[in-house]
C-alpha cells in the first residue's frame, strides 16, 4: 500500500492557483504605476514652480489701465502755433458699447467665443477640444484664444507664438475678467482690433467698408466684418471679395449653430451678394494731414502712434497752403474749358464716381468691380522756405479723394527744359564761361540729342512758342537760357559734358538718377518736385541750399513732453554750388521770367514788383509742364501733367498752363515773407555790358525809345555783368557809334568810322596815341563840395591788365579840414561859362 502525496499540488480556478496570489499592492505593475505617479506630481510641481508661478507673477505686474489707453486725437498745428486739424494717426474712431448692434455682438460670440458669458477668461473646454484637434492633424490648426485673451495679446503685444505666452496671455485675461464687466471687455476689444486696410476698430471698419456707422450695420454686413478677424488683409472684401463671402457664410453657419439665427434666416442672408461701398478715405485727410501722419509714425513708430494724443507742430503755413489749394482748382479747371481740350475733366469723373456708386447700390454690377481711376489732367505744388527747407504749402493732386498718391513728394517725372538752369550753373562753374559767352543758335541734328526719336532736327519747345525760330548766329549763355534756346544748350552742355552737370545737380539736390547721355542737358531723366525746389533753392541764396526738405518740427505728447525735436543741425544750409555760378544764373533766370519765356507772368498775370527769377520747363511732346521759381524767401515749384503720360494738347506750354498757379502763389506769399534784393557775391568783379553786343559797355551804348507821348529819349542800353576774377572779355561794344546819344553830349561826339571805338582816330594826336586804350572813369573826380555843380562821373567798365588783374589806380586823399579857430574864407560862385563850337 503506498502512502499519500505528502505535498498536494495546488487547486486552479478561474483567479489562478488558490492561496497563492500577492495583494495588487504588493505587485510589480502597481510600484511602477505609483513610482509614474510619483514623478508625474513631482514634474508637475516642478514645472509650475519654474515655469507657470514665474508667469503667473509677471501677469501681475501689467498695468490693466493700458486697456482703456486707446488712440485719441492727435492736435496738428501751422508754423504760427494755430490749429489746423484734430485727427487720428492711424484710422480709427472710438464708439461705445451701445452704439454697437446686438446681431453685430451675436456674430462675434458666435465666431471667436461661444462661451464668452460662461467663461473667466479662459475657456478650459474649448482649450481641451483644440488640444484635442491639434494632435489629431499633427500640428497646430485650432486656436483656443477667448476675447478677452484677445484683447490682452493685442494691447500688450504678446505676439511670441509659444506656451509661454499662452499661458501669460490667459493668466492676464483673468485678471481682466476680475477688473473689467463683459460689456465693458467687448467695447474695448471691439475699438481696439484691426479689420485690414489701415482700419483700425469696429467704427473705422463700418465706415471703410460699408459707408455706415456701426449702428448702421446689417446682419450681413456684421458677419462679414466679423469674418475678417482672424485674417485681416488676406480676407479683407475690397481685394478679396470671394474669401470674404465664403467667411461670412461660415459666420452666418455659426450664429445659426449658437441658436441666435435661424436657418431660414442665414439661408436667406446668405444669398445676398456682397456689396461693399467705394473706398473713400478720411474726408479730415488731405495731402499735407497725410504727409503728417505718415510721418509722425516713422518718427516715433506705429505702436506709439496708436496711443495718439499727440500735439504735432509743423511748417505749413495756412494761408499759403489754402492759396495753393485754390490756385491749383481755379487754373486747372479754365484749362479744361479750353475749346478743343479732348481729356477728361474733374467734372466728368465726378459724374462716372456717382454713376458708379449708384449702379453699386442698386446691384447692377459685380461688387468686385474696381472703383473707376481718375484719368483727369492732374497738377501739385511745393513752396519752402529758402534758408532751413521748410516746407510751407504742398499740394499733391486736384483731390485726395479721388487718388491718395502725392504727386509733390513722390511723383517722378521728366524735368523738361526746367532742368536747363542747372546746364548753365554747371557751364558758369568752369573757367572763362560767363553769361556774356557766345554759344552757336542753330538747327541741332536730334542723333547728338535723342529725344523723342533718331532722326530729324531737335525741337526748340523750350523757347515756349508756338513757332520758333533759330537765330542762325552766335547769341550769349543768357539770352540761350532767357529765351530757351534748346540747341544752344545743348552745345553748351557739351562744352562742359553729361558728367559736369551730373555732379552739379546732385550737389544742388536731385538724388533721383540721371541718365548719361546728352537728352540729360534738356531734362530727359526724372526728378520729383521737391528735389527740384531744393536745387532751385540755391540760386537765390548764392549756392547755399537746405540741407532736407522738413515738415515736422516738433511733437509732443498729452503731457507736453517733447517726444520729437528736429535737431538744430538739420536746419542748416549747406554750400552745394559755386557763389559766383549761382549769382550768374539767378541774373539770367530773372531775365527769364520779365523778359523771356516766363514773362507772361508780368503781363499777363500780373507778377508782383519784387525781385523774382524762374523758369519754365516744358518736356517733349507736352506731356509734363513744369515752372520753378523763387524769391529771396522762398522757392516754389509747380507740376502738370496726366498719371499716365501722355501729351496734354499740342503747344500745352508751361507758361500758360502751370505759370499761372506759380504767380498766384508767389503773390501770395510776398505779404508774409517780403522779398528782398538778392546781392553779388563780394568776390565777383561788376563790369558793364552792353545789350546789344553782349561786350563792355562804352559811353556810346545809347538806344533811342519812344516814350508813351511819342517823344524819343535816349536812355542807356547797358546792363552789369558779375564776372569771375579773370574771366576773358572780347573787348568793347563795336556797334554803338553814338546814334542814341543825350543832347548835352552830343557837342563831345566826333565822327566815328564804321569800325567803332576800336579803330576811331583820338581828338588829340591820333598817330601817337593810338595804341594806348582810353581810360575810363570809375569814381568820383571831384572829392567835397562842387561850387560848378558838374556832372558826376558813372562807373564804367572796369580796365583790367593782359593778365586779369585789375588796372591799379591813384586813390584821392580827403583835403584836411580847417582848423575851428581859423579864419574862414567864402567865395561866391563864379558865373556859368558858355562855349561855342
């Protein structure tokens, strides 16, 4: 018999081998789960402490009163410290909560915070569904940001794309939720976002968009203003309108979804087109109040602007910047009732604007339509200040409405014959070239010049006759320059070539490039108009230019403080051009304007009596006209033309078109800054020339001229050159032999020959004395009291030397006065005596 099994294997059940299972705690999986847990809290304790404590204390330290700091009206004041306009540096308009439609509230909930009533700030399931919706697609397609996360971002600029700023972002926008009401978070994000185009908060985007206020706004029309928030200028509906409709769509899907809508109703507002309305800008803008705010967000950046409030001092002078307003309109529009103009008028897209907006309105055509471009004839004008650059009226266009581009600061184009100016400064700066040297007057084959075409003879267009004629003779630098005589310029340009007038006029002040090639000479190359005021400014100032053109002087903020001061230095001039070269072009330019081709001016436009030169500036084919001109104050430049180049009419000369409004302004501005003479360099030699032979004047450079009551008098035919030291004269005037001559000095003339002063025998021993020139008077020769009562001397021509210099002279000593205790002796006059010939 055998024994039994002293070890009994074990029972086996449905839990395992009976009496031998650990308790759950005791196993392995449940230390390594505990030992996960574990580390899990200690992570995540480690974590807040280093990252989510830190960040939670620095949302403490933002001031929540920086949410309220939205723009406010920046204040723009002329040179005299008078307020010109009260206006928002970036396009935005605060409004209440109250003026905004509550369909308007429902669409914004219902797009970027369906929970937005619930929440503290932070929507933790919508937080759960986006992570949830990330890691689905492998990358981050979803956005949890609540409105008031929103706002936060936006008036903080936490614009990182990290966690971190996640994280700070919701932490501030609980403190917002604490500090703040729900109405009063969504009138504050709702005036502070941006809707693309330069609109900035709900009002500025109703208004740019639709042409309505806010209150005004349909269903509609809020879902699609809504729709642009998450993507301003790629959805924006002027440029995009397809994006548009399909957002608003989606924001109509989302009402629905939120129960504010049905979906009758979103079916039904769906099917409605999208009608935006004409862009218009800021009736408050003009082209000066656009330069300013432009400007004031280069000076102090686009975030600092956007608190405006700022008090913005400028250069403008007002009634000068109205004169040129006006000046502008009133002449433009004559020229375009001119019989036979074939453009388009200002008043005819007046109409075609209307028409559009009326045919936009009633859904005739396709809101994607482009709102028709101005192709009227367009003009600007620029007036500074000679001595710092400041610019006192600008005008960039016929209306700022119509096209925003302005044509004064940006606009480049050819400079025509209004670039000659700089030619002859650039001729007068070398040696022995005056304004008394001959150039050639004659038909110029167009190859050595290039405008408009190989062939054919060069236009003389710059003489601004509807005929000119070429002289065929030799004629001086001034007359080639008064009368605009294109040929002879170009010959004289040659003399100096393309790289000598170059260098002048990027001294003077065009920084535009220029061509090198001849048609340079005649202003082929293009300039903007203030570059050409800066250069013209030299020649009233003897070659001393500002050194920039400035329209800021000053800003400060709502507490007074200077936030920008132009500096000292950049109002200084800077010597650009020769003295004597400028001085020399200043004379003729003055001839240019009384007597050349700008003198309608003085006849027609009644020009002021002061001193004033300029030019006009006539391009090929009449397709730019430009005239510049200044005084001793101010230098003022006035542009026509089409956006799309193109010839204006045929014989459309600058004299009669752009001159107009050039004299209107100039007139204007003579009352505030008087015009004063303008004086010679103290370096350069005075010497008298004749007008008729453009050589040294003799006492024979006499013209006989009818006076009004048909009496002939004989009056002197001279003018006075500024000469460089040195500069060669081709000797005395050969065609006055004393026709003309006073009657009292009538008994003094002895037959001259044919040949002139040069070859007529000497009333002394002609034979001897022959080869000796006469010396000619320059001062007084009788020094203190004249009992004769003798004609004074008049200064002549000045004698020089082979060599330049001048003839050294005796110079009179005063007579010694008597002493007081002396006795003194007193005689009366002696008779007249009479001689007899």
């Amino acid at each position: 018999m055998y024994r039994d099994d002293p070890d009994p294997k074990p029972e086996r059940n449905w839990r395992g081998e009976a009496g031998l299972k650990l308790p759950f705690y005791r196993r392995g999986w449940f230390s390594a789960l505990a030992a996960f847990a574990l580390l899990c809290v200690v992570a995540a304790f480690g974590v807040y402490s280093v990252v989510v404590a830190p960040l939670r204390r620095d949302a403490e330290k933002y001031d929540l009163e920086e949410l309220k700091k939205l723009e406010s009206a920046s204040i723009i004041f002329d040179r005299n410290g008078d307020e010109m306009a009260r206006l928002y540096v970036l396009n935005r308009t605060p409004v209440p909560i109250t003026d905004v439609p509550q369909h308007f509230i429902d669409a914004l909930v219902a797009q970027e915070d369906s929970r937005f009533f619930k929440h503290d700030g932070v929507d933790y399931i919508g937080l759960m569904r986006a992570v949830w919706l990330n890691f689905q697609a492998g990358e981050v397609t979803q956005g949890a940001s609540t409105v008031t996360q929103q706002l936060a971002r936006q008036t903080f600029k936490l614009l990182e794309k990290s966690y971190k700023r996640k994280i700070l972002e919701a932490f501030i926008a609980q403190r917002v939720e604490k500090h703040f009401s729900k109405p009063e978070i969504l009138e504050l994000y709702l005036n502070r976002i941006f809707f693309g185009a330069n609109f900035y908060g709900v009002q500025a985007a109703a208004r740019g968009y639709f042409g309505k206020d806010v209150n005004e706004l349909t269903i509609e029309e809020s879902a699609t203003i809504v729709g642009l928030i998450k993507s301003p200028n790629n959805i924006q509906p002027v440029k995009h309108p397809q994006r548009a409709l399909k957002e608003r769509n989606y924001v109509l899907d989302r009402m629905v979804s939120e129960g504010t809508l049905t979906e009758e109703e979103a079916e039904k507002l769906k099917n409605k087109p999208l009608i935006t309305a004409p862009q218009s800008t800021d009736p408050r803008l003009s082209y000066v109040f656009d330069a300013v705010r432009r400007e004031v967000v280069d000076l102090v950046g686009e975030d600092r602007a956007s608190i405006g409030g700022f008090r913005i001092y400028t250069s403008i002078d007002q009634d000068l910047q109205k004169s040129a307003e006006d000046a502008i309109s009133k002449r433009m529009a004559e020229l375009e009732k001119r019989q036979g103009y074939e453009h388009q008028t200002f008043e005819q897209f007046r109409a075609i604007i209307s028409d559009y907006r009326a045919r936009l309105k009633r859904g005739e055509i396709d809101p994607a339509t482009p709102k028709p471009m101005p192709e009227y004839l367009q003009a600007a004008a620029l007036m500074i200040d000679n001595k710092d650059g400041s610019i006192l009226a600008m005008v960039g266009g016929r209306d700022f409405g119509d096209s925003q581009f302005n044509r004064a600061t940006d606009g480049v184009r050819p400079a025509g014959t209004a670039f000659t100016p700089l030619v002859y400064a650039a001729a007068f700066s070398s040696p022995g070239i005056y304004p008394g040297t001959k150039v050639e007057d004659a038909p110029l084959d167009n190859r050595r010049v290039m405008i408009g075409g190989l062939t054919g003879i060069l236009g003389e267009w710059g003489a601004e006759v509807d005929d000119p004629k070429w002289s065929q003779a030799p004629m001086s630098s001034r007359e080639a320059l008064v009368h605009g005589r294109n040929s002879a310029t170009v010959r004289l340009g040659e003399r100096v070539g393309v790289p000598m007038v170059k260098q002048v006029a990027q001294k003077a002040g065009i920084t535009s490039e220029m061509r090198d090639y001849p048609s340079t000479f005649l202003g082929s190359s293009e300039a903007r108009l203030s570059e050409m005021c800066l250069a013209y400014s030299n020649f009233p100032t003897l070659g001393s230019r500002p050194q920039k053109l400035n329209l800021i002087q000053r800003i400060t903020d709502s507490n007074e403080k200077a936030v920008f001061q132009i500096a000292d230095s950049a109002l200084q001039s800077v010597q650009s051009m020769d003295p004597i070269a400028a001085y020399q072009t200043h004379t003729c330019l003055v001839d240019a304007l009384h007597r050349g081709t700008g003198s309608p001016a003085v006849t027609d436009y009644k020009l002021g009596e002061f001193v004033a030169g300029g030019k006009t500036g006539t391009h090929y084919e009449f397709k730019d006209l430009w005239f510049l001109g200044y005084t001793s104050r101010v230098t003022c430049g006035v542009w026509a033309g089409f956006d799309k180049q193109k010839t204006i009419y045929p014989g459309a000369f600058s004299n009669r078109i752009v001159l107009p409004v050039w004299t209107d302004m100039v007139n204007a501005s003579a009352a505030r800054y008087v015009p004063q003479e303008i004086t010679p360099p103290q370096t350069a030699e005075r010497v008298e020339m004749c007008q008729r032979s453009n050589q040294r004047a003799t006492d024979y450079c006499y013209e006989k001229i009818k006076g009004p009551d048909g009496r002939e008098k004989s009056l002197r035919a001279t003018y006075f050159e500024y000469l460089r030291p040195g500069t060669p004269l081709e000797g005395f005037c050969s065609q006055h032999t004393g026709e003309g001559l006073p009657k009292e000095m009538e008994q003094f003339r002895y037959q001259m020959p044919v040949g002139g002063i040069d070859s007529a025998p000497l009333i002394a021993d002609a034979a001897k004395w022959v080869h000796v020139e006469p010396v000619r008077m320059k001062a007084l020769t009788i020094i203190g009291e004249d009992p004769y009562n003798a004609e004074q001397a008049v200064p002549r021509a000045s004698p020089v030397n082979d060599d330049g210099t001048p003839i050294r002279k005796a110079i009179p000593v005063d007579a010694v006065e008597a002493a007081d205790d002396g006795p003194v002796l007193k005689l009366a006059p002696p008779p007249p005596m009479k001689i007899d010939l």
